[in-house]
C-alpha cells in the first residue's frame, strides 16, 4: 500500500492507527472543494492527501471551482479582509461573489456524503445543502482573529450553516455557534517538493537560474504577495550585505486566484534595482516542487517575514529539511518555531538582518536549529498525522458522543 511508505519515517504503529481508523469510514465518500488546482497550501495539501484516501479504501473526490478575474479580485479583498486590512466589499462585490457562487451551484454535482469546503472562495456553495443527511465543513485556512468586522460579519451568515469548521491554530478562530476544530496543515516528506535530492539535481537548478554557491544564500520561497513582505527580505538582506558578502533568492509560483502576483513581483523587481546578487524567481508550476525543494536545500538561511500568515507551510517545508529558519512571529508560525530551539522568531526588518548575520557567522548554532527544527516537524507536522485528524473529523460527524474533540 502507499501508506506503507511513510512507515520508515513515522513508525508502523502510527501507520495502523491510520489504517484501522479508515476502516470505520468505510463506504462514506469524501468531497473536498476549493478554488484553484496549482499554487498555494490547500492544492498541494489535497494533491498529496487525496491519494492516501483512495489507498484506504475511502472513495474521495476533489472539485475545483470557476471564476472569473473579477470574481478572483474580490475573493483576494476578503482575503485580505480577514487577515486584519482595511478593506470593505461593496454592494457589487457582493453581489458578483454571490452571482459566481450561483453559477458554480447549478454546474457542481454534490455527490459527497461529507461535503469539505475551503476557504472563502467556494464557502457560499453551502446554500445547497438540504435535508439529504450530507455533513458540511469549512475549512479554514487564514488567520481570522483580527478580521475586519464587517467582512467577516457577510461571510459569518454562511459559515453558521456548517456542521463544524476546522481553523488551523486555536488563535485563528472566532466565536461561532457551532464546532470548531483544530488540524494544523502538514507536508508530505515523500513529496518532490520534500523528499531527498542528489548533489547534481540541486546544482543544475542552481546553474538554471544563475545562482553561485561561492557565497550564502538566503532565501525565500512564498508567491509574490505583499502580506509576505517581500520587500522588507530585500531591505533585510541590504542591511546584512554590508557587513557580510551574500546573495538573496525570492521564489515563488503564481496562483491562479491570486491577482495581485504581477503588481508584487514588479515592485520587487523596482526594489532590487541591478543588484546582481538579488535573485527574483517565478517558477513554472510544471517544474515547481523539485526546483522549490533544491532551492530550499541550497540555501545557507531560509526566510519567512510575512506581516500576516495562515500556517505558513513554506516554513514547515524549510524546517522538514534542516535549515535555520528566521521567520515573523505571526499566524501558524509560532506553532512551528520555538524561539532558539527550532528557529528564530523576529518582529522586525532590523530583527530580521540581526539574526541573518548571527547565523551566518555561527553556523553549528544555526546546524542545531536545523536539526531541532527537523524533528518538531516530523513529530507534529506530517501528512500523516493530517490524515489521522481529518479521519477522526469524519468519524465526529456520525459519532459525536463517542469522539474526543480534536
């Protein structure tokens, strides 16, 4: 069976919990529904995850919304919205989020007896639930604590229609009336994005991209966004080169509900100016996880500076292979980073370079974190243990007495 491979990485006693889990499920069939296929957590958790359900004898499907730029724009202010911005939908934003929401309501086929929706984009398909006995979850993936209140007042009418939502960390969630459940994201260590490379491979993506390996890398890896301050990496890494020869690598893939990848990625390019060391990489979804996986294990230090987060999967990615990550003390990131244990936790640009050039200038300190940070997520942050919180999800649903909240 494919779950028999991660039995050398988990242990075979965490694989037969999984499996005996599963056999309750038996004869259920597991929908899941998002909005895009490629860039982002959700699509690369469900593109792993969804297997492993097949391999366990549960019949699963994965359904992808439609939507139009438009649609797309407004769904990145609610975005937006929820991690805190001052930004307010209009009546015709509205209006257009709930026209899209129709359409893909009269095209989708609901054929799952748990229907699992998320994020913002498709949240309004609960407006098809009926008395048929189907169990609907949200499942959220954004730090909504600190959401703008009218915004997530509109969405709050629907997410109330739910049977439970799962947030990622208790301090992501809301007050609601109904159940809320914690499963933090994973990563899959046998993935291209995760698994082991040879020398060669990680060398020829260097060589790909003009990246020397005769000074540190530090680098990156998020979509161009300004909620992961791309800009401030830059403005760190300027403070850092003029004490310590470095170059600095930014990485990412474009989402297809993400509009506002192209404005990002040209103030990046304004910011960096000629500077020959300053790498911006757009990488094609086609070649994506094993030239993300090389550059991650090329790199001497990997960042995450981002202003707001969700879980921030890019840091579990960094820390699954042992690098020293620095990386703000927002969303799911303290969950992954203890501070000088298994990362390094900073709140500021000048906090930021500060902790590069120790780093740099300390590298079995920095070996140590990258081996601690290794093992927290081998313990807490597999796809393995996923697996097991979505299975005992689904067995809440028909079980509720008998199940321990998650």
């Amino acid at each position: 069976m494919l779950i028999d491979k991660y039995i050398p990485i988990v242990g075979k006693n965490v694989i037969e919990e999984i499996k005996l889990l599963s056999s309750f499920i038996s004869g259920k069939v597991i929908q899941h529904i998002n909005s895009t296929a490629v860039g982002g957590g959700v699509a690369e958790i469900l593109n792993r995850i969804m297997p492993l359900f097949e391999d366990l004898g549960i019949t699963a499907y994965w359904d992808i919304i439609r939507g139009d730029t438009t649609f797309f724009r407004i769904t990145k202010k609610i975005h937006n919205a929820l991690h805190g911005k001052d930004v307010s939908l209009t009546h015709r934003d509205i209006e257009y989020y709930l026209h899209i929401t129709e359409e893909n309501m009269k095209r989708m086929r609901f054929n799952g007896d748990i229907i699992v929706i998320h994020d913002p984009q498709p949240l309004g398909l609960i407006e098809k639930r009926n008395n048929d006995g189907k169990k609907w979850v949200w499942r959220c993936h954004v730090d909504v604590a600190k959401a703008k209140e009218s915004v997530w007042n509109f969405l709050q009418k629907y997410i109330i229609k739910y049977d439970k939502v799962i947030f990622s960390a208790p301090s992501f969630s809301k007050p609601l009336p109904i159940e809320q459940i914690l499963i933090p994201p994973s990563i899959d260590p046998l993935s291209d994005k995760n698994k082991e490379l040879d020398e060669e491979v990680i060398n020829s993506v260097l060589q790909k991209y003009g990246i020397s390996k005769d000074k540190p890398i530090i680098a990156q890896v998020s979509r161009y966004d300004f909620l992961k301050d791309p800009l401030g990496v830059i403005e760190a890494y300027r403070i850092v080169k003029k004490s310590i020869d470095c170059q600095l690598v930014l990485a990412g893939n474009i989402a297809t509900d993400d509009p506002e990848h192209d404005e990002v990625l040209n103030a990046c390019k304004e910011k960096a100016g000629d500077d020959p060391d300053i790498h911006l990489l757009v990488i094609d979804p086609a070649n994506n996880d094993i030239e993300i996986n090389s550059l991650q294990r090329a790199a001497d230090i990997i960042l995450q500076k981002s202003i707001r987060e969700g879980f921030a999967l890019t840091v579990t990615e960094a820390l699954w292979k042992a690098k020293p990550v620095i990386a703000s003390n927002v969303g799911g990131i303290p969950l992954q980073i203890i501070h000088k244990h298994s990362g390094i936790l900073v709140h500021s640009i000048e906090g930021c370079a500060y902790w590069i050039k120790q780093l740099l200038k300390n590298p079995e300190y920095a070996k140590k974190l990258g081996e601690n940070g290794k093992e927290h997520v081998r313990n807490n942050f597999l796809i393995t243990r996923h697996l097991r919180d979505y299975l005992l999800l689904y067995l809440s649903l028909y079980n509720s007495e008998d199940i321990v909240n998650l």
